[in-house]
C-alpha cells in the first residue's frame, strides 16, 4: 500500500500538477485545477495513513507480544510525519492562501506555496521511506 500512495503523490507531483500550468491560458486558471486536484489529494493521503496505521499498530503489537519490539514502530513514525505533513500542508497553510494573494496574513503568497510545496516534497520522501521499508521486509520473508 505505501508504494500505491508514492505513485499516486509522484503522479500528482510530476505529472497532473505541471500540466495545466502548460496547457491552460493562465496560471490562475491552472491554480484552480491543480487546487481542484491537492483537494482531493490531502483527504486521500489521510485515508491511506489511517489504513496503514492500523496495518503498522497490529504488527508492532504483534512483536511487543513476541518480546521482539515495541508498541510504536519506526513505520508507524513515518506514517504519522506523512500525516503532519498533510494536515499542515493543506489544512493550515492552504486556506491562508486566498488571503496572502490579497496582501492580507503574515506570510505571503510565495511563503505560503514554498512552505506547502516543501511539506509535499517532506511528505513524498516519507512515504518513499515507508515503501522502501514495506518491500525491504517482503525482500526478508521471501528470502
């Protein structure tokens, strides 16, 4: 599962994000899609944490009981910043946006979209790390 969530975040990073920027007749017009798309990207991103969450706590409270590791995972860990990242990206700093354009809010339009575009790019290397770890453990078992 983590490595259908990077797929998905790289498409939208790499793919659907730059193309309306390239084909519509203004950036504000592109702006409006790409925010159309990251509208439906934050509360997905959260679904799959919710899911990979519950996957992650069933296996470290499987090891605790084993004695071979604790309650709380570095998986777990990874997931929760993907979270942090979500919710800061586009629940805080997205509807400060409208705002900033106006001239209006402590930060500007450009230190809101370079804060929220770093979170993403925080929260894509977080969800590679967890996919790399997901297949690494595959890699053990079958081995």
């Amino acid at each position: 599962m983590p490595g259908v969530w990077l797929g998905g975040l790289a498409c939208l990073a790499f793919v659907a994000t730059p193309a309306p920027f390239a084909t519509l007749p203004t950036p504000a017009e592109a702006g409006k899609v790409v925010g159309f798309m990251f509208a439906r990207e934050a509360p997905t991103s959260l679904v799959l944490a919710v899911l990979l969450l519950l996957l992650e706590r069933a296996a470290a409270a499987e090891r605790a009981e084993r004695g071979t590791g604790s309650g709380f995972s570095v998986n777990m860990g990874l997931v929760l910043g993907a979270v942090a990242c979500t919710v800061i990206g586009y629940y805080v700093l997205q509807p400060m946006m409208a705002p900033a354009r106006s001239g209006l809010g402590p930060l500007s339009f450009g230190q809101l979209h370079g804060l929220s575009f770093g979170l993403f790019g925080v929260k894509m290397l977080l969800v590679l790390a967890l996919a790399w770890r997901a297949g690494g453990s595959r890699l053990a078992k079958a081995g």
